[in-house]
C-alpha cells in the first residue's frame, strides 16, 4: 500500500461529459503528478501540482485540468470526453518535485468513454 | 519520435535465464533514469534507479551509458514472481519523470 488513494475506482461515461477523478496524497507529500495510461502503453504525463501550483504539463490540451488543494489532495477534470479519453488514470504524490524519481502511485481510476 | 523508447514485446523466458531490457531516450539534457515495474492491473512501482557506474541490486543489474543515452536492465536467474511489465523512466528538467511504453515479461516454469 502506497498510502495514495484515488476515486473512482471505475467509472463509464459517454462523449461530451465531464469528468472529475480524485486523489489523496501519501502523508508529507506536496506533490502530485497525473498520468493516462492506454492499454498497452506507458504512463503518459499529464501535469504536475506542486505546493496548489501547476508545475509543469504535458502534451494534453487545455479540456485537461486540475488543482490541488491546501491539504496536498488533488483533482483531475476533463470535459467534452472522447473516445480516446478512456484509460486508466494514475496518480502519484512525492516530496518535492520527484527529483528522487520514485513517485508512489494510486491504483488508478479506469475511466470507460462510450 | 517518442522521447522514451523500449524493446517490444513481450519476452517468454524459462525460469532461470537471463533476460535484458534495452531502452533509449532522446533529451539529451535528460538527468535521470529509473526502472519501474507495473504487475498486471496494478500501479507502477520503482524497481530501482539507474547511475552511470552502473548498480546492482541482487538479480538484478542496471546500466546507463549517457553518450548512447542508452539503458539497460539485466535480470538473473528469472523467477515466475518476475512476470510483469517493466518501465523505463527518464526525469527531464524539473523532476518530471517521463515513461516508455513498457516491455512486458513472462517467465515460464
């Protein structure tokens, strides 16, 4: 157990909604990175919140979005859902900006797009 | 080109061989490198990182040439508990950590 925790654990939408995934830091981490995970693939980076800043993004246009509270816990949105939205979404907290390189991750929420 | 490239896969191996990961990234100015490992329908886990000597940790043996920008993980004597998906990690500016798509493992009793 990595002490982060993420809901829901599954959930099916169908295009054009919206979406909110959560996620509870471990204990002492201000960190929180998101990724989507195809089938198949690897983790791709989404963004980064460090201390309720984001703090670096990747290659995901702006229906993307998210925030991180004062408490370190975070949320993911994404609206006008596609198809090619459906993946399972991680996240993970470290101290710092993970320079250490071991993020803890959550169990993902796996998001099905009809 | 993808910034994190891996072997495909996946590998079926007995138990007890041998068997090498290959993985290239393509920033340069990339400043750290890690080996994960993700079992199936589970989260990604940090097997170990990976410095330019070189490391081991028991069976397992990672290595890092940095003029190549080239890494590599060597497993030992391969256990059926070593199936899993396994992920090269590269940490650009920032500390974000940016992942390959995986190279799945199969050991076979």
């Amino acid at each position: 157990e990595t002490g982060v925790t993420q809901s829901p654990t599954h959930l099916i939408k169908t295009r054009g909604q919206q979406v909110t995934l959560r996620c509870s830091s471990q204990s002492g981490h201000n960190t929180v990175s998101w990724y989507q995970q195809a089938l198949g693939q690897g983790p791709q980076f989404i963004f980064q919140y460090y201390r309720e800043e984001e703090n670096g993004r990747g290659n995901f246009p702006p229906r993307f979005s998210g925030l991180q509270f004062p408490n370190y816990s975070s949320e993911l949105n994404v609206n006008a859902l596609e198809l090619d939205d459906s993946a399972l979404y991680l996240c993970a907290s470290s101290i710092g900006q993970g320079d250490t390189g071991e993020l803890f991750f959550g169990e993902g929420s796996r998001l099905t797009v009809l | 080109r993808k910034e994190v490239e891996q072997d495909p896969g996946p590998f079926n191996v007995p138990e007890g061989a041998t068997v090498a990961f290959n993985c290239t990234y393509s920033n340069s100015a990339s400043q750290s490198f890690f080996w994960y490992r993700q079992d199936c329908r589970k989260e990604p886990k940090l097997l170990m990182s990976v410095y330019s000597s070189g490391n081991e940790d028991g069976r397992f043996t990672a290595q890092l040439n940095r003029a190549s920008q080239y890494i590599s993980l060597l497993i030992r004597d391969s256990k059926l508990s070593d199936s899993a998906t396994y992920l090269c990690v590269v940490s650009n500016q920032g500390g974000k950590l940016i992942f390959g798509q995986g190279t799945e493992l199969s050991v076979k009793p």
